[in-house]
C-alpha cells in the first residue's frame, strides 16, 4: 500500500506526469509483494532546491512533478532500511535505465541528505545525446 503522508506539509501534486506514474505503480508493486506501507513524503510541496542560473546549477524537478521522496517505517517510527534498500534494488531493476545513470531515472539513498527517504526522479537533462 501507498500513503500519501507530508513530514511539513500535505503532499502536493500540480501535474500528474507518466514518468512518476510508472514510479508510484512500480513502489504499489513492490509494497503488495513485501507486505509493506510506502509512505510518498514529497513530491510538489514544501521548499525544494531552487535554481541558480548565476552558477548553472538546476534546481529540484519537485518542482516540476518529476520528483518525489518516500520511506518505509518499522512499527516502532523507526526508518526500514533492509526494507528500504530492497524498495531501491526492485526499482532499478524495474525502471527503464533504473541501472544506468544517463536512462532517465535518478534513484538516491543511503547519500548526504537521504538517510531517511529514497528521492526518486526523471531527469531527462541528464541523457546522453
């Protein structure tokens, strides 16, 4: 099961793209087999990196509904994480160039900033050409 559950803020969604679509099947997926609630945290809502054109720095695709953070929690609050690297592994397997850093799909966990959530987005400016 999904759940649609702010840490700041209700969880916000201006514009329902496919990209993330695909993403929220593929987690509904995986928590019916693992017998888990993923918990959507972000997605449009609440303040995001912001752009700097002065640096060429892009800012977050939150914004752009391209984006959104989850987690899974054990029954005490505490973060799932075994069960959160498997939620990891199952979507890089399952999404188009989940495994490949230029197919699209960004996955970050277990990085600076992301010990408690896995950030999931499409990001297509990172694509070869």
């Amino acid at each position: 099961m999904i759940e649609f559950k702010g840490l700041r803020e209700s969880v916000r969604w201006a514009y329902p793209r496919d990209e993330i679509l695909l993403v929220l099947k593929r987690i509904a997926e995986f928590a019916a087999r693992a017998g888990v609630v993923v918990l959507i945290t972000s997605m449009n809502d609440h303040d995001h990196m912001k752009s700097d054109p002065s640096s060429g720095k892009l800012g977050s695709l939150h914004y752009e509904d391209l984006a959104l953070d989850c987690q899974i929690l054990k029954k005490n609050g505490e973060v799932a994480k075994s069960v959160m690297d498997r939620l990891v592994h199952y979507l890089k397997a399952e999404l188009p160039g989940g495994n490949d850093q230029y197919g699209g799909y960004d996955i970050v966990w277990r990085k600076p900033g992301h010990a408690t959530h896995i950030h999931i987005e499409f990001d297509c400016r990172q694509r070869k050409t």
